[in-house]
C-alpha cells in the first residue's frame, strides 16, 4: 500500500486514501476494538501494574487520555450494537462514526440505538462524522430529553476562558464554551471574518483579527456621538516614545505588556480609541496637541472617506481610526485634508509595517515599504 501511494497521482490518489481509512485503518480499528474488549474482560491489563484499561492504553499504546477512553468505550458499547460491528468491520463505517453510535448507546442504552440502528446506518453513510453527531443528538433527544438536558447542562458546568499574561508578544488564549455559547461567538465573528481584496492571511489569522474588532466594537458601545469610539487602551509612553526618538523605552500597556513606538505611534494617532499618559512633559504636550479629532471633524472625515481608504479596502466606518498622514507630533494638522479613514489591518501596515500613504488630488495611494534607498523616482 505504501507503494501504491508513492506511485499514485491524482485521481488515483485520492482513490488510494479512500482505500486506506476503508479498508486499511477502519477495519483495523475495529479489530483493536475487539482486542480491546477481550483484554477488558480478561483483566489482564493489571498484571502490568495499570489501575484501569485507559491507563494502560495510554501508557503501552501511545493514545492520549481521550484517545484511550474513547477506544474503550467504543469496545464496550459496539459488543452490544452488531449491526454497528458489523459495518466497522467491513470497513462501511468510519472510526468516527463508530464513536457518535457508541456515544449514543453511552447516553441513552444500547437496547434503544438498537432500535433504530439500521436508520443510523444509513445516516451514517452519507454523512460526515459533524452531521452524523447532529443526528445521533436528536435521536439521543427524542429517547431521552431529560438525559440529553443533563448532559447539556453537565457540558455547560465546564465552559471556561482564560486569558494569559504577555510572553514574548504574544498572549494565549485557552476555553471551552457549550454549544450555545459556541454557536454565539461564531456568528458574532461572522461579520469581522471576511476576507479583504488580496487578504494573505490565513484563517486562523482571520479569526483573530475577528475576535479583537468584536472586542473593539463591543467595549466602544453601540452609540456614536460622532466623537468615535471610547478609549479601550491606556498606554504609559514618553515623549521620546511617541515622537519615535532613537533609544527610547517602549510604550507600557495598562494591565501588562509593552508596544513597541511605532505601535504607540499607531494608537496615539486618533486618540480616540486610546489614552496614552506620561509624566510631565508628555501630559502638556499631548494637551497642546488637538490630542482627539473633534467631532465636527470626525463627521466630516467620515462623511468624505466613508471606509478605509486604503486602495482595494471597503471596510466599513466602524472598522476604521481616524489616521493623521503627517503625524500630529510632527506637527500635521488634526484638520480634514490631514486625515483618512483606515481599517485597523492598514493602519498597522502602515505605522507598523512601513507601508507609505499619500493623498494626490484627492486620491488615495500606498506604497510597498522602501526596501532599497527611498526610490523617489517611484513614489512620483
Ligand atoms: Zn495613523
Ligand atoms: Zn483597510
């Protein structure tokens, strides 16, 4: 077979992996399960020291906790379903398959999936394993509603987020949400999850993007007063920081964690969405400054550019910050021809990434970052 696959192209290919999970690693999967059984009845894991079978299928065969519990289970519950058997071994039925019909006699009893096994057969062979568990969960409903709420409310009890420190950059997220909570959060991130003109990210990437504009939105509240959205962030930056100067500390983030200066530069850019405090020097600087876009402004800017000017890029007003092209340290105007909408992703290409943004009679235009010499050439 390993040959075969070397050889193989294309069509034939995808062929061969077919023939591999159907007649190679199903079927195999149910004979392990067979053994499985007969080792659990024996008992003879305990000669080896292991306090139950998961352990030692952990510990001899290299499963993890899940993996193990899952095959013991499957062993357990398809002795009692042999219809099921039946077509795991002959390879009708996928290893995955075989674990939602063990999960349904689990839950329910195997007497009752008996009743109805040859229709979830049926089902199960033109489903994929995510539909099939739908149709094992109704069916699990309609036997027994009040075991399937408990189980709901036993998978809600173990729903958690966390949130970790900063570490190196970045900072992981880890949780778990029932399915009503689950279902929530996708169709929240729905709306952040499209992909725009010439979008290299991936779509882990995308979905990331997707939950920090739900956090961005969320926490600016629905109302616009036209004064944009509230500060999210505050940053401790020194003016050094902020006005990019060659040795210089980071920007410190409220609540742990540093930027680097052309991120604060970024955020201290329409200072709408952040409050960037200092000592001193930077307090009386940052009120002499026109430290926000006042609302007037905002609303005339919003009403010019209506979306992220960035060239190819519509996404929408409330994506977007309100960036200074000259940077207002630098003494740019906060003032309407000084201005332009940009989506968070562009506004970090361009302070962060080094992507050039000008506007020529009245039209907006990006230029890659200068790798070699500024080529002024180029940029004319
Ligand atoms: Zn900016
Ligand atoms: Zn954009």
């Amino acid at each position: 077979m390993a040959a075969w696959i070397r050889e193989a192209k294309g069509e034939a290919l995808g062929e061969a992996l077919i023939q591999i999970r159907e007649t190679g690693i199903d079927p195999l999967e149910a004979v392990f399960a067979e053994g499985v059984r007969h080792f659990d009845k024996s008992g003879e894991y305990k000669a080896d020291g292991a306090l139950s079978l998961t352990a030692w299928l952990r510990w001899k065969c290299k499963l993890s906790g899940g993996a193990a519990a899952e095959r013991v289970e499957v062993a357990r519950q398809l002795a009692k379903l042999p219809q099921t058997q039946v077509a795991f071994a002959n390879g009708e039925l996928g290893y995955q398959h075989a674990v939602v019909m063990a999960r349904a006699a689990e839950h329910v009893g195997a007497a009752a999936v008996r009743k109805e096994e040859t229709s979830l057969l049926q089902a199960a062979q033109t489903m994929d394993p995510g539909q099939f568990t739908t149709v094992a969960k109704n069916f699990e409903h309609r036997v027994d509603a009040a075991g399937a709420l408990a189980e709901a409310n036993h998978a809600y009890q173990r729903r958690y987020f966390h949130i970790g420190e900063p570490e190196d950059g970045l900072v992981r997220l880890d949780g778990v949400l029932d399915a009503e909570g689950g279902a929530i959060l996708r169709s929240a991130l729905q709306p952040f999850m499209k992909p725009v003109k010439d979008d290299t990210r991936s779509y882990g990437q995308r979905s990331a993007d997707a939950l920090v504009e739900l956090g961005r939105q969320g926490s600016s509240g629905s109302k616009r007063d036209g004064a944009g959205p509230r500060p999210q962030l505050v940053i401790r930056a020194s003016l050094d920081t902020l006005a990019g100067v060659k040795g210089a500390p980071a920007g410190e983030l409220e609540g742990g964690g540093t930027v680097p200066a052309a991120t604060v530069q970024r955020i201290a850019c329409d200072t709408a969405i952040a409050q960037i405090t200092g000592r001193g020097e930077l307090e009386h600087e940052l009120d002499h400054a026109s430290r926000t876009i006042p609302a007037p402004t905002r609303r005339a800017l919003e009403a010019r550019d209506q979306h992220c000017v960035f060239p190819g890029c519509d996404r929408p007003l409330s994506w977007c910050d309100g960036h200074h092209l000259i940077w207002w340290i630098k003494g740019g105007p906060t003032e309407l021809p000084n201005l332009a909408l940009l989506c968070r992703r562009h506004h970090r290409m361009v302070h962060e990434e080094g992507w050039v943004l000008e506007r020529r009679d009245g039209r907006f235009k990006a230029s890659p970052p200068p790798r070699r010499p500024m080529p002024s050439s180029r940029s004319a």
